[in-house]
C-alpha cells in the first residue's frame, strides 16, 4: 500500500479541513508515494520514537503532535529539528501528524467517553458544521452533567484511573462537589475562559500554570491538570485500533506508553 492511500484512510475520517488554522497537519517529510507496510505510532516525534522507528523498520511514522510548525529555513545535522527531518529521510519513513483535526474529530469524544461522559456537549465550537461532515457543528473538548455529584477528590481517583496516571495536579478544594465537568486533552489554558461560560465545576486538561489555576479556582473553576501527555496519550491506542481494522495489508505497531517526567 502506497502512502498516499494510508493518507486517503486517514483523512476519510479525520479530514486536514478540521485542523485549526494555526496548526500544520498532514505529510510533514517524506514521499506519498513510498510503499508501506510497517507504520510506527506515537504522539510525539523525538529522537527515541524515530529510532524506534527505524529499529522496527516502518516504512511511516504517525504522530498527533507536529514535529514541524514553524517555517524551516536549514536542514542539516547541527539542529535537533533538522537532524531529525535527515534521519527520516534518510531512512525513507515518511512522516504525517494529525494534530487539532483528530482533536475536533476523534480525541474529543474519545476523552468525554473515558469519562463516562452523558450528553455531551462541544466544550469549544470550531467549526460550525459547513466543511462536510454531516453539517454538524465539532470542536475541541466536552463538557456534560454528572448524572451524582462527586468532591474533587474522588473526580481526581477517576481521571487517574481513566488516564492510568499515577498522579495529578489539582487546583481547588478537593472536598467541594462537582456536578458539571469539561475535559480539554492537551494544553486547555485557552478554554478556561469557555469551561467558566459553560458553567462547569471543574476542567480536566493539562499544561495549567500557577498564575492560571488560582485564578481559574478564584473565579469557580476547579482545575485537574494531568498532564499534555498524561492525557492525549489515548491518541495512540485509538489510532493503533483504527489502523488495524482499516488497513489489513500493513503492519501497525504503536510505542509503549512513556510520560515525558518523572514526578520523585
């Protein structure tokens, strides 16, 4: 099977439309026409997963996180960035990342699920249902009633066992109840604004810094910050799953699950 046709099954259901207009989703390095029969998965590119990579001899490399976002002016082996693009290339894996589309299209919904989210509504409307896909509005995270109030504290037990995190970070009491809940996979300082508005008691997400959480916890919003990897590590099984039952011909085989800290 030819690249160009993984792409083609990729992009059936997570088309590059629905990427957010910062973002850069898509054949990132490499040929849409390499023939492949071995793809490797993980959420970031780093320098362990392309060796991974070539250890296991994938003919593609399946990201959620872009190595590459801003414009690159050198490629050449005295810069990380580019002795990775070298690396790639040099070993002809063919390199794609499906970023904010697979938020909008499959992280959100996958996230809310683990949750055991009811009713869900879109935490973030980014696009209005006008790009193809059943005239449906999507977007990124969830939010939704909890069908019995719970404190903090036990809303913390359940992300962790949900994410299979050993630990998380908190912002509020942990014995005040929660009822209405938003989960944002990723980095969600941008939604706090929205999960206030959307009258939730606490978001779940990652990258939350000081100044963000006492001020969230100030205005009413308790925060759970389990981590950007902690929680979008998801992304890499659902993939695996999805691939598997999509393309029959190509080996598909995902990287173990690696938190990018240690907390000691």
């Amino acid at each position: 099977m030819l690249c160009k046709e993984v792409m083609d099954v990729i992009e059936r259901e997570y088309p590059l439309s629905y990427a957010l207009d910062w973002d850069n989703v898509g054949l990132l390095v490499g040929r849409d026409d390499k023939e492949v029969k071995r793809i490797y998965i993980a959420l970031d590119a780093t320098d362990d997963v392309i060796e991974k990579a070539i250890s296991v001899q994938a003919d593609m490399l399946i990201t959620h996180h872009p190595m590459l976002f801003s414009p690159v002016k050198k490629i050449n082996n005295l810069d990380f960035t580019g002795g990775r693009i070298l690396k790639l290339i040099q070993n002809d894996i063919s390199y794609y990342a499906m970023h904010t589309n697979y938020d909008v299209l499959g992280m959100a919904d996958l996230s809310g699920d683990k949750m055991n989210m009811r009713d869900a509504e879109i935490l973030e409307v980014t696009s209005e249902g006008d790009i193809g896909k059943e005239d449906e509005p999507e977007g990124i995270g969830r939010v939704s009633d909890l069908e019995e109030p719970m404190t903090l504290r036990e809303c913390c037990e359940d992300v962790k066992e949900a994410f299979h995190l050993g630990a998380v970070k908190v912002f509020g009491n942990l014995e005040q109840k929660v009822k209405r809940i938003a989960i944002c996979p990723g980095s969600g300082k941008s939604v706090i604004r929205t999960a206030l508005e959307k009258k939730a008691d606490v978001l779940i997400t990652g990258d939350i810094g000081h100044h963000e959480g006492i001020d969230a916890v100030e205005q009413g919003l308790a925060i759970i910050d389990g981590g950007h990897y902690g929680i979008e590590h998801i992304f890499i099984e659902d993939m695996r799953q999805y691939l598997e039952k999509n393309l029959q011909q190509v080996d598909v085989v995902a990287a173990p699950i690696s938190h990018p800290f240690l907390i000691v």
